[in-house]
C-alpha cells in the first residue's frame, strides 16, 4: 500500500473560499483553473498505485482570511469512501474556539492536524500553540507542519524553522509530529530534530525526488528509515511522477516499504 501523508484539497468549493491576493498567487503556478475535483484526484491516485492520501484543512482566518473549511475536507472524505484521510485546520487565536472545534473533529474521524506557522504568525513553540499541543495529546493526534520555504505573498519564512519543533517534541514526548518538506532549506537542521526525538517524522512532500538533496537521500535510506513518510503536495506535484521518480533512486526495498505505508501506520495515519 501507498500512503500519502500531505496532499492539498483545492476543489472548487475551497478555491471559491480563498482570499483573491492567494488564489491569483496560485494561478500564476498553476494556471487560471487549478480546480482539482475528488473524482480526478482519485483516479490520479489509482494512476500511480496511491491507496489513501491525507487532505488537510487549514485555518488561518485572524490573520490572513484564510480558510479550507474542515467541513469541506470531511465532505471529501465521505465523498472518497474513506480514501481520503481528514487532517483539520485549527487558528491558534481562536483559543476556547479553536478547542471545541478539536472536539468536534475527532467525532468526526480526523485523524491529525496541520499548522501554517507562517499564517498563524506564531513559532510552533510559542506559548499561546500548548493548550492546542495538550488537547491533540490527549486525543492522540499527530500535528503535520509546514516547515521551510512557503510562496504566500506578505507571509514571512521565519517561522518556519524546524528548530522551533525540538521544544514541542521534548515538552510532549508522546506527540506525533511531522515535519513537511524536510525544511528546505534548513534540512539538515530538520533532520538533527528527527533525530533525536523518537516522537518526530519528516515527509518528503512538495518535490520531485530527483531533486531532494543527497544527505535526506541518503539519511532517508538509513538511520531515518523509520521516520521518513511518503508525500507529495498534490496537486503541487503529480502522482505518477513522484511514484516513478522515488522508485529510480534504488532505495532499499524496506526503505519503500516503510515510507509508503508502515511509518504512517506507526504514526496512526492509517490502520
């Protein structure tokens, strides 16, 4: 099984929602209709052997009126029987709000959520994040993080620093946290935090392998195989692609396995 662990929901609907200034900003990407329906996702993912792939919500409405709605990515999980993995956005300033609004994506089945530090305005070890730390703690959910590089016009990159998690994973040893796009361009910081905190993870999410540099390679392959998850920022970069590209880097079979589905089933991304 192939588990992707990072993939975008940019269905009508969500495009429709976004703020004018970031849906141009993707258009220049993408071009003028980057609309992607479940139905296409899907059968890309059939395409490439993709089982399942995490969708994420995201929640930055106090800062940037930004939103994909966590009723538009429960929508899409119903609409993929499943295939689709809900992760919720949730606005840190939001406080008590942003806490009910956990509560009520676990009875929904979401299985983990996703912070934009850049978006939130916050360092991932800022204070006012812990009460959200402790309710995904308490639930068992696992946090992905953008972390690196990001292209939302007036946003600022500093807060995305890996180093930032090392506070998180060492005040809450038993929280699963994933570190997106190994923090390009501080991977190799990135990876020292995976390192050294057995509750860390990286994804490889938002580039094509061929172009990943030779110390993730290479750690990825060996003393990081157990923490490396597949991922791809679909529709950022195509299925088929990354599937073919990641197999032509002659990886240790058990490095494959590992990263396509058994590390996200550690994680509890998958059963």
């Amino acid at each position: 099984m192939i588990v992707d662990t990072h993939a975008q929901l940019w269905t009508r609907e969500v495009i429709e929602s976004l703020p004018r200034s970031m849906v141009d900003s993707y258009s220049r990407v993408f071009g003028k209709d980057f609309s992607i329906s479940v139905e296409k996702m899907l059968a890309d993912m059939d395409e490439a052997g993709v089982e399942k792939a995490v969708v994420v919500g995201v929640d930055a409405e106090t800062t940037y009126s930004y939103k994909v709605s966590n009723d538009a990515v429960y929508r899409a999980y119903e609409e993929s029987g499943g295939r689709l993995i809900p992760f919720a956005g949730v606005d840190p300033h939001k406080g008590k709000v942003a806490l009910k609004e956990i509560d009520r994506i676990v009875k929904l089945n979401f299985k983990g959520l996703k912070f934009m530090p850049h978006l939130h305005e916050l360092n991932p070890n800022d204070p006012k994040m812990y009460e959200i730390y402790r309710a995904a703690n308490d639930y068992g959910l696992p946090l992905l993080f953008h972390t690196g590089t990001q292209f939302h016009k007036g946003s600022k990159i500093k807060y995305c620093r890996p180093l930032y998690l090392d506070d998180v994973a060492v005040d809450f040893p038993d929280l699963k946290i994933i570190i997106a796009h190994f923090g390009y361009p501080w991977y190799e910081e990135a990876l020292a935090v995976v390192r050294r905190n057995e509750n860390v993870y990286f994804n490889i999410a938002g580039w094509s392998p061929k172009y990943i540099p030779e110390v993730v390679i290479r750690q990825m392959n060996s003393i990081l195989s157990d923490k490396v998850l597949f991922g791809t920022d679909y529709p950022l970069m195509n299925y088929k692609r990354v599937v073919e590209e990641l197999k032509q880097l002659n990886l240790k079979e058990t490095t494959y396995e590992k990263m396509f589905y058994r590390n996200a089933k550690r994680i509890g991304i998958v059963d």
